[in-house]
C-alpha cells in the first residue's frame, strides 16, 4: 500500500496516540511505533539522545515531546 503524508499539530498526533493506547495493543502497536518514528526524526532531526525511545501514550513517557501528562 502506497504511504500518504499527513500534517498534524503536535496536540492532535498525541490525541490519536491516547485514542490507540485504548486499543488491544497487538493491533496497533506498529502503527504507534511509527508514529513515535516518525515525529522523532522531525522532532530532533539530530538524533534522540541515546537509550531514549518512544513510549506507548498514558504511561510516563510521552511520544511526543510537549504531550500533556
């Protein structure tokens, strides 16, 4: 299936990410890693300082940086 280019605020990426976190984990867990992917290279287009990575929304880590608690 072909890509597609989406452009979201930071608020409504992590509104989709707290509505996948309510999801069975086995069926959306590639598409929030991609998610997490994705924003972090445009994020910090550097590089994510080591032993970083993203985290699945409503546990302590946010995916995206500026996501409320």
């Amino acid at each position: 299936m072909p890509p597609i280019t989406l452009t979201l605020t930071l608020d409504q990426t992590n509104t989709i990410l707290e509505a996948l976190g309510q999801m069975p984990y086995v069926r959306v867990y590639e598409l929030i890693e991609a998610i997490g992917q994705q924003a972090g290279a445009q994020l910090h287009p550097e590089g994510a300082p080591a032993g970083t990575r993203p985290a699945v929304p409503g546990t302590a880590a946010s995916v995206v940086p500026g996501s409320p608690a």
